[in-house]
C-alpha cells in the first residue's frame, strides 16, 4: 500500500531504526493487521469446512466464553502497554485474532462463500478508501472522537436492546449506523499511525508495540466493518 524499502513481513529485523520512514512503519502496521485478518478467515474457514464448528459450539455456553475472551484480550492489549514485552503484545494479538476466528466459523455455515467474498471485497474497498483520506487528510480527525463514541454507544445499547426486542425494523437503520461508525473510525485511527510514529520515533522497543496496537484498531475497523455490511447486504443465508 506504502512505498518502503524493506519486506513488509521481516517484523523481527531492525525495527525502528533512525532511517525508518512513516511509510515504512505504516506498511509494517499494515502487515499485522493483514496477518490477525489472515488468522481469522483461515481458522474460520477450516473449523466450518471440517465440521468442528458443531463439536466446538455443542460445548455450553461457548458463545459467551468467548465474548469474554475477546473483552479481555482487548482490555489487556490497551491496558500497560509500555511495560508489556513486544513479544507478549504480538501474542495477545495472535490470540485475538484466533479467538475472532472461531466466533467467525459460525458465518461460514450461516452464508453462501459467494456471499461472504463479496462482502469481503466490498469491506475491503470502503476500508481502504477511508484508510487513504484518514492518511492523507490534513484535517485533524480527533475532532471526531466525541460523534464516534456516541455512535458506539448507540450501536451497543441497540445491540442489547435485540435481546429483548423485536428490533427487525430498525435493523437497517442500525446497520447503516455502524457502517458510518466504523469507516469513520477507519480514517480516524489511520491519521493516529502517523501521530504515534512522530511520538514514538526513535524508541524502537515501544514504536514495535504501538505498530501492533494499531494494527489491531485497524482490524477491529475492518472486522465491525465486514459486520455491518454482511447485516445490511447478506442475503444469501444458508438458514
């Protein structure tokens, strides 16, 4: 996506040398975030194509440990963060993105593959259209937190509100909302690559970590992205 003089997945080489440009260092977050995403369309795909899905979510209450799960590692990674090990951020990582895919097999077998594929493809171009203004944009986007916060919110007390309620006709509503939501988000923590690079330039150890953390932002933009979209556009259920 970013020129760079280097191989976007030599991670473990010198990292943060004086002469790494913000090209660089934001290709290498882009290769996190592309490895998590790797991870879970894999591992999701294999677990549906096998059959595992079934065994592993016959185990009560699965879907809630893994909600659990999920929480906590995020919590975790952005808790600590300087005093963390680049190793153990990488492996938080890792696992979050294991976790995801597991709770990913379930659309395998809900959804036509077609239908997942082009949802992918689609969340791919709004994400990376988004990525490229939130990179180049010389408007500060952090003026945006306090609408984007609000939107969560909205889109988590509308969440719950589906336990209890018959939410059908508001659903698209919903959907739209969030796909707004996270294609802001997408912009906004692309303009944050480059300040944490000018923050941390120089400090190898914690421009490593900060690379990771953003990578799993940005995956968490593409994940909820996907989401929506599937919502708002799947049709083909397998159901």
């Amino acid at each position: 996506m970013e020129e760079r003089n280097v191989n976007r997945y030599d991670f473990d080489s010198d990292y943060a040398r004086a002469e790494l440009t913000l090209n660089q260092y934001v290709a290498r977050t882009y290769g996190w975030m592309f490895v998590g995403l790797m991870i879970t369309f894999v591992l999701a795909a294999a677990l549906a194509y096998t059959g595992t899905v079934f065994y592993l979510f016959s185990i009560p209450y699965l879907p809630m440990i893994l909600l659990i799960a999920e929480v906590a590692v995020v919590l975790i990674l952005s808790a600590g963060i300087q005093k963390r090990s680049v190793g153990v951020t990488r492996a938080l990582f890792a696992l979050y993105s294991v976790i995801n895919g597991m709770v990913f097999s379930v659309y395998f077998v809900l959804y036509e593959v077609a239908n997942l594929i082009f949802i992918f493809g689609l969340t791919a171009l709004f994400f990376g259209a988004f990525a490229l203004y939130g990179r180049f944009a010389k408007t500060d986007l952090s003026r945006l937190r306090p609408l984007l916060v609000g939107g969560l919110i909205f889109l988590v007390i509308a969440g719950l509100l589906t336990m209890f309620i018959d939410f059908t006709t508001l659903e698209r509503i919903v959907c739209m909302v969030g796909i707004v939501v996270f294609l802001c988000f997408t912009a906004y923590d692309n303009q944050k690559i480059k300040a944490n690079y000018e923050y941390f330039y120089g400090d190898e150890v914690m421009l490593q970590k900060a690379s990771i953390y953003s990578a799993l932002q940005l995956y968490l933009d593409f994940i909820n992205l996907f989401l929506y979209l599937l919502r708002f556009l799947g049709r083909n259920s397998r159901r």
